[in-house]
C-alpha cells in the first residue's frame, strides 16, 4: 500500500517557503519532512523563526514546539494549524508558539 503522507505535506510547505522567498527581508535557511526532522533543522540551523504545522509525521508540531523551545528559546515559533479551534491558546503559549494560524 502507497503512504502518500509525505506527499501531502510537501505541497503546503512548499508554498510557505515559496512565499516567505518571494519577500526581499525572508530566506530560508532549511525545512523538514517531519516533526523530528524539525527539531534536528531548528538545532542544528538555529533560525530566526520557526514555522511548523501541527499535523506533521511522527510527532506533531505542538509537540515540536515545545522542544524547539528549549533548545532555541529565543526563536519565535508559528504553528498552522486546521484544528485552531481544538488548540487551546494557553497550551500553544506554554509550548512556545508565539502565534497559531488557521490554514
């Protein structure tokens, strides 16, 4: 059976990084397939900002964030979300998502 889970997220992060390189003040220094993957980039790069999706494989950006949040504390991190309604504000601050956006 064909997993083309992947492929769904490689769209949509793609036209993040298609839009943030359109801007003259953003480049982008990396990106991640996954939640781990993310965490090793944001350690490993230590950005200027942090954009990830809450539905990422293998762990979630909510759970990304709060251990990119430890290790660069100082960075801000976006998360998007389809599920804003579901992600209490509290539990994203506490994670160290300085803001959670709608797709």
């Amino acid at each position: 059976m064909f997993d083309n889970s992947e492929e769904k997220c490689e769209l949509p992060r793609g036209l993040v990084r298609e839009f943030l390189e359109s801007r003259p003040d953003f480049e982008v220094c990396g990106e991640a397939a996954d939640g781990l993957e993310g965490i090793e980039k944001g350690r490993g790069l230590n950005p200027d900002l942090i954009v990830l999706d809450f539905s990422m494989p293998r762990i979630n950006g909510l759970q990304a964030a709060v251990i990119l949040h430890q290790i660069v504390p100082n960075t801000p991190i976006t998360l998007f979300t389809s599920y804003k309604d579901a992600i209490c504000s509290r539990e994203a601050h506490d994670a160290g998502v300085a803001a959670v956006l709608s797709k």
